[in-house]
C-alpha cells in the first residue's frame, strides 16, 4: 500500500498556519498564505515519503551506510506527517460540508 502524496521536505508541518496568522490581510478570509502553507506541507509530506521509500529499498539491497533505526525513523517521520495532513484536509472537508448546509 503506497501513501504518497507527492514531493515535500520533511520539515513542512513546522509552521504550517504561522504565516497566515501573522498577517491580518489574511485572516479574514481565504488566504493565500494558507494555501502556500499547506502547499508546502504537501510537498514537504511527500519528500519525507518518498526518502522513507528510498531508505528502505537500501536496506533491502544490503546498503552498509544506511541504518535499519534511521530508515524506521524516516518511515515514522512521514507516517506521522501523513496521518496529521490527512486529519488537515478532513477538517478542511467538514468545514466545506458545514459552510455549504448553512441557510443563508
């Protein structure tokens, strides 16, 4: 079962959100910094996956300089990104679903 999202470097879910809430031209509405934000953490989500999938095809191949605790590590890393982006976009859903059975 492959999880991919798509390219990210793994530091991406610091600050996601941080830069929308320092500016107050984005806080009343849909932003662009959340966007870029959450654009940047999808990468970053998909980095952190695909490195996780290149360390462990190293281990596989017997690959002496990489470490069976730091490609577990690495899957970790990217499980928990994943999973915390996955509950990002649920909630982003909701909010949808919840906006659009308001009556106005």
């Amino acid at each position: 079962m492959d999880l991919r999202i798509n390219a990210m470097p793994s530091q991406a879910l610091t600050g996601v959100g941080q830069t929308a809430l320092k500016r107050p031209e984005a806080a009343g509405g849909v932003g662009g910094n959340f966007a870029d934000s959450f654009k940047t953490t999808l990468r970053s989500v998909s980095a952190a996956q695909t490195e996780a999938s290149n360390l462990q095809t190293q281990v596989q191949l017997g690959n002496p300089a990489v470490s069976l605790e730091q490609t577990m590590l690495a899957m970790q890393k990217s499980q928990i990104g994943f999973q915390a982006t996955l509950h990002v976009r649920n909630r982003m859903v909701q909010a949808y679903t919840d906006i659009m059975n308001m009556s106005v």
